[in-house]
C-alpha cells in the first residue's frame, strides 16, 4: 500500500496542472477530464446553488476542483463534483484545502465513471459528517438522494430536491439539470 501525502499530492498538482486529483488512503486517484456532458450538469447544479446561497449569505457554493481535507484516519483529500459549506462553517474562505466536510455534495456521473465508486464516495462523506450527498447520473436521467442511516431516494424528471434541513426553500427541478437542446 502506497503512503502519500498531501505534500506530495501539491507536487503533482504543480507538475501536472491540467489534471484533477485526489488524495485517498495514501494513494493519488488522478481524474481525467470529464466529457461536456457531465460538466455542464455540474455547471448547472452550481448555478441553481450560487443563485440561491450568494444572494442570502447562506454560505460558500464550491466546484469540483475545490479540495477537501477530510478527517478520516489517512487524511483524505477530496473534491466532489459540486459542494455547499454553510457559511458558519467556513466564515472565511482559504486558498488550501478547506480542513472540513462540507454540508451537501453532488457527484455527477461522467462517462468514465462508475457508479459503484460513486456511490462509495458519497458513503464516504455521508460517514464523515456530510448531511445530504446526490449522486446524478444523466444515462438514467436520475438523483439518487443520500441521507445519513436512511434509505437512498431516487428522483427523476418531474421529480424536485429540496434539502430543507440545510436549504430551505431551495428547489432544484430535476429536468433542468439535463444538458439543453437547441
């Protein structure tokens, strides 16, 4: 087993700037660029969030190449797709990873992925502290909705999330995710 560490996930970071990286259990998982599709979901779900959070200082909206240093016991570093950290959380925001679990993340699935990794790492946060984890995956046309000890939802067109415990009034219909057509 490998024993990486941050310092020499910044290394790499510097060496090779055009890839995504994560620190996991001592090991680099380097992410390639993702399809149009699934970034312009991610896009998407970040401008439903910034539109609702920056207006009402709710707190800080972050995407996928924003880190988090996670406190488990190999100090994981992690970016999920899209983020939302409560403003009493990180009053402040910082160039380095931020040393906490945010309150909501999205994963959206790209070609390249697999939904059983996905589905890992949101368990992962979920055990960590997180309150809302959603994995979207535009194949399916689905957002699986995960919650701490509950059973997983699953919406789809028509369908809307709502996560009132950390944003209420915030909807975000699950068609207007999808990638447009013109």
């Amino acid at each position: 087993m490998s024993s990486l560490t941050v310092k020499d996930l910044e290394k790499l970071q510097i060496e090779y700037p055009d890839y995504q990286m994560e620190l996991v259990g001592g090991e680099i998982i380097v992410m390639s660029p993702s399809g149009l599709e699934s970034d312009e979901i991610v896009a998407s779900i970040v401008a439903y969030l910034w539109n609702w959070v920056r207006p009402r200082k709710l707190g800080r909206v972050i995407a996928s190449s924003g880190g988090f240093g996670l406190p488990n016991a190999d100090g994981d570093i992690r970016a999920p797709d899209a983020s939302f950290i409560r403003a009493e959380k990180l009053p402040r925001s910082t160039e380095d990873y931020a040393e906490l679990v945010p309150d909501l993340i999205f994963e959206v699935k790209s070609k390249s992925d697999k939904l059983p990794k996905l589905r890992q790492k949101i368990q992962e946060f979920i055990e960590l502290g997180i309150v809302v984890g959603v994995l979207v995956d535009p194949r399916s046309r689905t957002m699986e909705v995960y919650h701490y000890q509950q059973e997983k939802i699953v919406l789809k067109d028509g369908d809307v999330l709502e996560v009132e415990e950390i944003l209420p009034g915030w909807k975000l219909p699950v068609v207007e995710v999808w990638k447009p057509e013109f």
